[in-house]
C-alpha cells in the first residue's frame, strides 16, 4: 500500500533495495512487472524456497534419479518436487511421505528443532505419548543445564528422568 | 452480516492501554491448526473446503468461546468489509484477496479480542488479540480456546512433528507469537536498522504494519517468532516476555530520553510540525497521515504537546485506512476523494477535541 509501481499504476507487491557499484537503487514493482524484470514473483514463503532449493543442491538429490524430487505422498498426490515449489504441503500424510528430506529442512527452519515437544491434543494424545514427551522435554532441559554448567539442575532432572523412565518401563 | 457494530472506535489492538502501551500497542498470539482427515487447503477441492467451513462453524460460534460471536461469510462480502477487517487486523490480507468463490469465513468475538479464520494457509488459524504487552494473558485465552475446539474436532497431529500445517515452517506448536510495538525514536534516531539486525540474527521476524511491503509504515513494527518446532508454547513466549521485548521498550526508551536531552528542539519541531500538517492540510495520504501521527503520539507520550489526547491519537490511526475511512464517511470513494475525506477528518477530530 505505499508505493506504486516503477513502471505502471498498479500498487507494488516486490520491493527491493540493490547496491550496484555503491549506488543504492531502490525498486517497487508490481507482480507482473517484477516478472518481466526476472525478481520473480514475491512469496511470502520466500525464506523456505530458498531452504528448499539450498538444501537440494547442498545434498546433490538434483542429478541422482531416484531423488527425493520423485517422491509422492500416497494420499493426495503431491510430489516433493511440487513441494519444494510451492513450499506447502498437501496433506498430513506428506509429513510421513517426504519425511526423510523433511527432516533437515525442518531442522534448518527451527533452529535446530526435529522435535514436536509442545501441547498435545487429548484426543489425539493419550497417556504414552505424554510420558514420552514428558521425557523429551525434560532430555531437552538437561541439556540445557549442562550447557549452563548447572549440575544441581541436572542432576535433579537426572533423577526424574529415572523415575519417569522405571515408571513407564522403558529402555534406559 | 452486520460490521457496523465494530467499526465504532479503535477496537482492541488500537485501544492504547494495557501495560507498556506508549511502544507496546499489542500483543497477538495466534494458532495454526488443521482437521484430522481433509486435505490441507490449498489441495482441498471446493467441496472439501466447504465441508471444513461447515464442520468448525457450530464450534467457533459455540457460546463457550464467547457470548456474542459474529460470523462473517468472505466468499460473499464485499470488497470494502474485507478491507476493513484487513485494517482491523481480524484476518490477514491473503484471506480477503483470495478469489471470490473459496469458501472461506472468519467468526470474531464481538469485544475483537480473538478471531478465528477458517480457510486461510491452514483449515484454522485463531488468534487473541490484547491491548499493550499481555501476552501471558494471550497465551492462556488462545490456550482455552483451542481446548473447547479440540473437544469436538480432531486436529491433525503426529507424535514427532506436533500439530501439522499446511507450510512446515509452522509445524510443531502451530503458534505465531507477535507485538506490535510503535518505535518512533529509534526510527528518528536511525538506530532501527540496528535493532532489526539484531532481532534477525536471534531468528525473530520483524515486518511493517501489514506484515510483508509495508515496513515502517507509522513507525509501527511487527516482532514474532519464526521457529515453532523443538520448543514448548511457553519457552517460545517467555523468550519475548523475558527478553526481547522488555529489551526493545528500553532501547526506545533510550532513544526518546536522548532525543530529548540532545535534540530537543529538533525533537519539538517535528511534533509540533504534524500537528501543524495534520490540523490544516486539505488532502492528504495514508502513509502521510500515519507518519504525521506516529509523531504525534510520540510528542502526547512524551507530554512535549497537549492539545489532543492519546486515544484520540490511536483512533486516528485506524480512521485514516481507507476501507475505515469510507465507512465513517458512508460511501465509496475514490483514492482522490479519500484524501480529501482523510484531511477534513484528520482536521475535524484533532481540532474538535482541542
């Protein structure tokens, strides 16, 4: 809603700011202008696309043919190579059907997070997943404190996480 | 459908109370969920988005979230209605331009403090909206409401991921924790680059009133998390709680208390300057009108003018949007037309409550 575009009477939808030999140029396009000038259209998913195409190139899937580009989610049909240009999934079960690449994009978009450890819905929750969330959590505030060099916290943590774990039976 | 009945005043994110409301003018906490079973939106055919709409309407509208409910149908709204929840920051801009026959809708307690759109990115997306920096007080209403939703809908929801959106970058916890802060002086003083550089570096987003394009407009900034995955609801709100935003107020802080120890003329100047604009200009734009008031309010939270008041001040913000414009004038108009409107309603008001 502030400027117009450089080349019509449309309003703006791609800003951008170049430094071209230390002179700054400022550019306000519309869609379609901003396609002309090869800025590509702006998306708000602009940041994942790039992680996207960034983290195909980095793992070198583009040039093998049985790449993670030809995989396909059994329920709706989408291909990660849809996905990776529209930056949306599908449906739930693309999170199962692309996981494997998922997984580092996941990581590179959260901060290093792979990891669901917050809310879960009742219904879909149930008693064993809260423990083992319970355990992720507390595993995740260990850490913490021992990178904190808080041993008295960690070794309380340490202690409750024993608990939970012989109250659940599970491996140690 | 009936919006007359919040067009009247700021509403809640505009009311300029709570704690911290001289930089903090609201707290927003929203959550991102889908429904267990249905394709996610944008592969959702019409039908199966109708189906949504129709399976979460007798749930928001559920008198356990609120007394008083307005439901509002998008496909079938005007343009102009659209717009003004735009304004209001009730739905985001994509669900308003979307084309005419998605079904989409969005239910808004009347009081405006919380709005759910059905639709969007992702079958929900609820938000809480509070005046000034609550967003503990946030955080528990969108908490609760997404408890009674959750007892009669199933939300799609893996162990490992959390609660599964439709973009991964809102996996896990679904949430977008965002403040609005209204950042004058470390936009005079040129130190806001700074600040944004360093909320990015901590992986906070940092974008205009209007989200993406519409940086700096009335020195109002939008801070919110980017990361919703491998943290709890709460670590993700306490960071803002604790950290970012209390260490944000004390820079603007900083910088007003040095405006005036160091510029003090300079300072009065241009306050004083946007009460000149804004009480005897004949036509005038939305980015002007904003700036001009940004000062404004900066010079009545700093008590170097008082010829207005703040609430008239942050009503002003909201009236001088067009599709809100055009609503306190009871007609379309054209852009040409608006900024003569906005002028006369900028001078009526300010001068009135001299």
């Amino acid at each position: 809603m502030k400027y117009k575009c450089d080349q019509c009477d449309r309003p703006a939808t791609y800003h951008a700011v170049e430094i071209i030999k230390g002179q700054k140029i400022e550019k306000h396009l519309c869609d379609q202008h901003a396609a002309e000038d090869g800025l590509g259209i702006k998306s708000a998913h602009a940041p994942i696309n790039e992680l996207l195409t960034n983290f195909v190139k980095a793992t070198g899937e583009t040039d093998k043919p049985s790449s993670a580009l030809d995989l396909t989610c059994p329920d709706c049909g989408l291909t990660f190579s849809e996905f990776r240009d529209k930056s949306l999934l599908g449906c739930q079960s693309c999170y199962t059907a692309f996981e494997a690449p998922l997984t580092g994009l996941l990581e590179r978009a959260h901060e290093g997070g792979n990891h669901h450890i917050g809310k879960v819905p009742r219904r879909g929750g149930g008693a064993g997943e809260q423990r083992q969330l319970q355990i992720t959590r507390i595993r995740k505030r260990l850490n913490d404190a021992v990178e904190a060099e808080d041993y008295e916290l960690a070794a309380q943590l340490r202690d409750d996480l024993s608990d939970l774990e012989a109250d659940g039976g599970a491996p140690a | 459908m009936n919006l007359r009945g919040i067009t009247d005043g700021a509403g809640e994110w505009l009311r300029g109370s709570g704690p911290h409301s001289d930089v903090v003018i609201s707290s927003r906490v929203r959550l991102a969920r889908n429904l267990a079973g249905f394709h996610f939106v944008n592969r959702a055919n019409r039908r199966q988005r109708y189906e949504v709409l129709e399976a979460c309407r007798s749930q928001v509208l559920s008198k356990r979230l609120s007394e008083n409910t307005i439901w509002v149908d998008l496909a079938d709204s005007p343009a102009i209605d659209r717009q003004l929840l735009v304004e209001r920051h009730l739905i985001s801009r994509d669900l308003a331009k979307r084309s005419a026959d998605t079904p989409r809708a969005v239910a808004i307690a009347s009081d405006e403090t919380f709005s759910v759109m059905i639709n969007e990115e992702d079958h929900l997306r609820m938000q809480v909206l509070r005046s000034g920096m609550q967003l503990g007080d946030a955080l528990s209403h969108i908490d609760r409401i997404d408890d009674i939703l959750e007892e009669k809908l199933d939300f799609a929801f893996s162990r490992r991921f959390g609660y599964l959106s439709a973009c991964p970058t809102n996996v896990g916890t679904g949430i977008r924790v965002s403040v609005m802060m209204h950042l004058p002086a470390l936009k005079l003083t040129g130190e806001i680059e700074r600040v944004k550089r360093a909320a990015r570096d901590m992986h906070l987003a940092v974008r205009g009133l209007f989200g993406e394009g519409s940086e700096s407009l009335g020195d109002l900034f939008q801070v919110s998390n980017q990361s919703t995955l491998g943290r709890t609801e709460k670590e993700i709100l306490e960071d803002f709680e604790r950290t970012i935003i209390p260490q944000m107020i004390a820079y603007e802080h900083q910088a007003r208390q040095a405006l005036i120890r160091q510029r003090e003329k300079q300072l009065d100047d241009k306050i004083w300057r946007a009460w000149a604009l804004l009480t005897n200009s004949r036509v005038m734009g939305t980015d002007e009108a904003l700036s001009l008031l940004s000062h404004l309010r900066l010079g009545v939270h700093l008590d170097r003018i008082d010829a207005t008041n703040i609430r008239t001040v942050n009503e002003l913000f909201l009236l001088c949007q067009p599709a809100h414009l055009q609503r306190v004038m009871g007609q379309e108009m054209t852009p040409a037309a608006r900024r003569i409107a906005r002028a006369d309603l900028l001078r009526q008001r300010l001068i009135s409550h001299n």
